[in-house]
C-alpha cells in the first residue's frame, strides 16, 4: 500500500512502513547514526528510534506552546494555531513519544489564537483560548468527547491577558491563572468568570546581564503532585535572542499561596547557541505510564527558525526536598523513552490524491479565512477544486500544511480557469511568503510577499509544479507533460529570513496552494517528500 495513501484512518495506520535514511542524508547537528535514524509518512523525520529511545523533537514543525493533558490511558496534546483555521488540531499518544492528529476543536475564526489551556473536569473536557483580535480577549470551548463537537467559543473578556491556565484549588475552586503572575476565579461550570483579576505571584526574575527579549512572564501551568501545587512560568521573551526563553518552578501548598520560587531557577534554558535546541520554554509536566515524569515544552532547531517553535520533551527527575529538575541536558542526543504504553503509528501523510474528504484542520488550514472560506472547496474525481479568491497569495487565503523537516519538496498538477492564477507556496504570512503561480499566458514569481517577474507561460491552463526548499535554499520546477519531464525555472530563492525575528507574528513557513483572481483552480495529485 503507497504511503500517500496510508493517511491516520483506524486500521490502516497499522501498517506503517519504516525507511532507514542514507548517511548522506542525515541533518546537520544530530548525533545518532544513519542506522538507528527512522522515517515516517512521505519519509518525514520521527522521534521514535525503534530502539528503546527517542531523539527530539517528538512533534517537528510549528507545535508551539504545547497544552498536555493526561486522561487515563490516553495523552492529548495541542499548541498554538494562531492564524491557521480550523485549528487547535488535537494530537493522540500513548507513549509521549509517537503522536496522531484526530481532529481540530476550533472551526470558527475568532481571531489569532495564542497558548491554550486543555483540561478535563468534572468528564468535560474545556480548551481556554485566548485571542489576539479586536478587541483582544480570551474564550472557553467545551465538548463531552475529545474529538467533539466542541461547543462555539464564548467570550471570557480578559482584553489584557494572554496564556490561561486552568487549575482547581484544594477546595475545588476553580480558576485560571494568567500572565504576569495574576488569575480570576471561574463559574463552578468553568463557562463565566467571578469577580476581578488578582495579582498571586512575582516571578523569579533572572540575573541582568543574561541576553534575553524581555522579562514577559507568560504560560503558567499549574499540577499537584506530593502535597503541593507547582506552577511552571516561562520568562525571557519566546524569541529573539537564542538564549532568552526560559522555564522556571515556584509551588504552594494551597492554589491561593503564597508561591515559592525554585532555589533551582531555571529549570530548563538555552546557555549557549551552539546547542541543538533555542529558546527553550513554555513547559508542562506530565506523568508517563510508566510512573516517571517528563516536561514537554517547545524550542527552535538551531539555524532553523523558519520551522517554528517545536515541542520537545525532557525527562525530570524529583529531588529530595520536592523540587526537580531536567536531565535530557541539550536534547541533542537519543533519550531512553518512557516505559508502558503503547507506540502509536506516528503522524500523517502530507501527501494528498484528493480521493477521500479533504483532512481540513487535521492536516490543511487556511490562513486568516472568511467566514464562508470552507465552502470554496469541492473535492471530486480525484482533484481539489479551490474557488479563485482575492488577486494574489496576500489576500487569498492560502491552503497550507506544516512541514517539520529542515529539507523537503512538494509538486502538484495545477489546471486553471479562464481569468485564474494559481500555484504553490511557501507562506509565513500575508506580507511574507514566496512562490510561483501562473495564468493562462505568464508566470508569476512571488518573493519577498510581492509579485515580481511575469515571464511567458507556454503551457496554458495546465501544467505540473514542484517547489523544492532544501534547507532553505528555493527552486522551482515545471513540467508540462504531467510530470514525465521537468525544466528548472530560472528563479531560486533563499528563505532563511522569512521568520518571527525578522517579521514577528510567531508563525512559521508553511508549503502550500493558493487560487485567486477568477473562477476556480483544479489541484491534483499533491506529493509531499522529506529530503
């Protein structure tokens, strides 16, 4: 069975095939050996060795913030989607390490959505979500079943505020904790707030002279364990300088404090850029089947902040005097997993033949869509049919996919209608983002977020196109006898720029489709290839 085809449907993931990849091909900075390295769907890069270890990240790609729950058996996991709709595409283990997307909990655009809260209480299960919109604010969402349906997002207000926290007190209170060390009181069915913001904590502040974005004390998480309520706070500024983001610990015997501070501040930070992993923060802690306990968290890969913020997991280790702390050192090398559970098939074909409904929010998202934007999709006869919107990938709303791979390429056959222009990209955002699209008579290069060159087009209507983006380094190709021959196009990009420190927007690149102008484009048979 081809692997394109072998998508995360029930009982077909069984079968999942394993490539061991070549020496040449191993990525810059890892330590293991070509032996030991494995490859999944479209031979995309895995955490799992097969081996009794894992080598970071467990999640490639833009998995920014990661909100863990554990619920029985069963581990859930989602993260950041800000401007990708749906989103909050939620993630299956049951080993920490090899991870299934089921399907996204939030369909309606409520603005760019920021580090969420995923909880269960009470056999509900809720996802706090705030958004940066006008106004800013935060929402509550609620299902009876982790794979929904989830309820319409309800306002919570909370304008200044980002990164909630659900937790519930000793006295079965229930709260959220906020940025900046503050929280408010929730409704006993944690849909409404009571009362005020209140200021609970000042967080451990770090020496002066460390290089760091900003103090920002941001993502609080909060766990009991022992007899005492941790919270995990993230300081230093999520980007910018390598060695800035940070995780730090203060607990409490009661959720209403007074919070101590670890004596072992930070927990977890990059101290030199020569390490694997940058900006490492916004951590959970989370219990294994096994009984051990880990700390997921998020990093950039070193010289690729073009991939987003990844999630990464850390084992921990308590301390006699209950604190703890990480001892994965710089994640650069193979980690013994967590014992117990079971690996599921990790991952998800990004290829597509679109022969079966479209995976929307479990594997495509729009950037920034309207209202009405699922209804420009139609798939029929083997081929996705995208309504033409806007003039140009800025005001399209493309359809993209997150790729966690340093080195990858994507082809599809593209058919236009008269008065259309489409084609492939690769997007960061509406100001960012490169490419080649085409109408009937010229091509169309797109760099730097505009459009540039219109060289001829001798193909028409119809040809097949390949990006290929190896490690940063952009070419394109063309075929037009559907893929039987191919002519390099004579324009090559690098795109080493197009992220958060240059552009903000803590977003990443993402390969992808677009349809503007008139009528509506006919994709087919999109094929997605770690390098």
């Amino acid at each position: 069975m081809d692997l394109n085809r072998r998508e995360a449907f029930g009982a077909a993931l069984a079968g999942t095939a394993w490539v061991a990849l070549p020496d040449a091909a191993m990525a810059a900075g890892t330590l293991r050996d070509a032996k030991d390295w494995k490859r999944g769907f479209d031979h995309q890069r895995t955490a799992d060795l097969g081996d009794g270890t894992f080598l970071n990240p467990v999640l490639s790609g833009d998995r920014a913030d990661p909100a863990i729950l554990k619920d029985g058996e069963d581990y859930y996991m989602t993260f950041s989607s800000f401007d990708a709709y749906p989103g909050l595409t939620i993630w299956h283990s049951r080993d920490l390490v090899n991870w299934q997307p089921r399907e996204a909990a939030l369909r309606k655009n409520i603005g760019s959505v920021w580090a969420v809260s995923l909880e269960k209480h009470e056999g509900r299960y809720f996802l706090y979500i705030p958004v940066k919109a006008d106004p800013n604010g935060t929402h509550v969402i609620w299902a009876d079943h982790i794979d929904g349906p989830w309820s319409d997002p309800i306002p919570l207000g909370l304008p200044d505020h980002i990164d909630p926290c659900h937790a519930v007190g000793e006295d079965g209170s229930r709260w959220l904790f906020l940025s900046g060390g503050d929280r408010i009181r929730l409704a006993d069915d944690g849909l409404s707030t009571v009362g005020e913001v209140e200021h609970v904590y000042d967080p451990w502040h770090y020496p002066d002279d460390w290089d760091v974005e900003g103090f920002s004390p941001e993502g609080p998480k909060i766990f009991r364990h022992g007899g005492w309520f941790y919270m995990i706070t993230a300081v230093g500024g999520t980007a910018g300088p390598p060695t800035g983001h940070m995780v730090i610990a203060a607990r409490s015997k009661s959720i209403h404090g007074p919070w101590e501070n670890c004596p072992h501040n930070p927990i977890v930070r990059t101290t030199d850029i020569a390490e694997k992993w940058w900006s490492r923060g916004h951590a959970s802690l989370v219990e294994a089947p096994d009984g051990s306990w880990w700390s997921v968290y998020h990093g950039y890969e070193n010289g690729y902040w073009t991939l987003g913020r990844q999630t990464l997991l850390d084992p921990i280790e308590w301390t006699g005097d209950g604190w703890f702390h990480v001892t994965g050192g710089d994640l650069s090398r193979p980690i013994r997993k967590p014992r117990g559970g079971k690996a599921l098939p990790h991952g998800q074909a990004l290829s597509d033949r679109f022969d079966r409904p479209l995976a929307l929010g479990r594997k495509w998202n729009f950037f920034k869509p309207h209202p009405d934007e699922p209804s420009r999709i139609q798939v029929e006869d083997g081929s996705l049919l995208l309504k033409a919107s806007g003039k140009a990938p800025s005001d399209s709303a493309p359809l993209l996919l997150t790729a966690g791979d340093q080195a990858y390429q994507f082809e599809c056959d593209i058919e236009i209608a008269p008065g259309g222009v489409a084609g492939l990209l690769l997007f960061y955002d509406e100001k960012l983002y490169c490419g080649l699209g085409f109408d009937e008579q010229h091509f169309v290069t797109h760099q730097y977020g505009i459009e540039r060159g219109r060289p001829a087009n001798p193909h028409g209507r119809r040809l097949r196109m390949r990006v290929t983006n190896n490690r940063h380094i952009v070419s394109f190709h063309i075929s037009g006898d559907g893929g039987k021959s191919w002519r390099r196009f004579d324009r090559g990009m690098e795109v080493s720029g197009y992220h958060h420190n240059v552009r903000g927007g803590f977003l990443c690149l993402k390969p992808g489709l677009y349809s503007a102008g008139e009528g509506a484009a006919r994709f087919r048979d999109f094929r997605f290839t770690a390098l």
